[in-house]
C-alpha cells in the first residue's frame, strides 16, 4: 500500500520556484527544444502517413 502524506498541503503555502536557466544556456536550449519538437512532429506525421498507406493498400480483389 502506497504511504500517504501525514498533512493536507497548505494551498496558500508559497512554494519555492526552481532556479532558472542561466541566460547563457538559454539560446542553446531553445535551438535543442525546437529541434526536438520539430522532429518529434515530423516523426509523427510520418507514423500516421504509414497507417494511410497501409489503409489504402488493402485492395479488393472480388
């Protein structure tokens, strides 16, 4: 069995904010970011294309 908080969290308890990203890294991170979206699109399109294919490959042959 899971173990379960001891308290109920406080909603109004401010919580503390990670550190940011040092600007230097910034400009990287974004390059890497976009190209893996881009990719991860693409990939995508390219996995629903296939089953299109697949779809369209079944012919009848009546």
């Amino acid at each position: 069995m899971a173990a379960r908080p001891r308290h109920q969290q406080d909603l109004f308890e401010i919580q503390e904010t990670p550190p940011s990203i040092p600007i230097s890294a910034q400009a990287q991170m974004l390059v890497l970011l976009e190209t893996l979206l881009t990719e991860a699109i693409s990939s995508a399109r390219t996995e629903a294309q296939d089953g299109l294919e697949e779809v369209d490959h079944d012919e009848d042959h009546a």
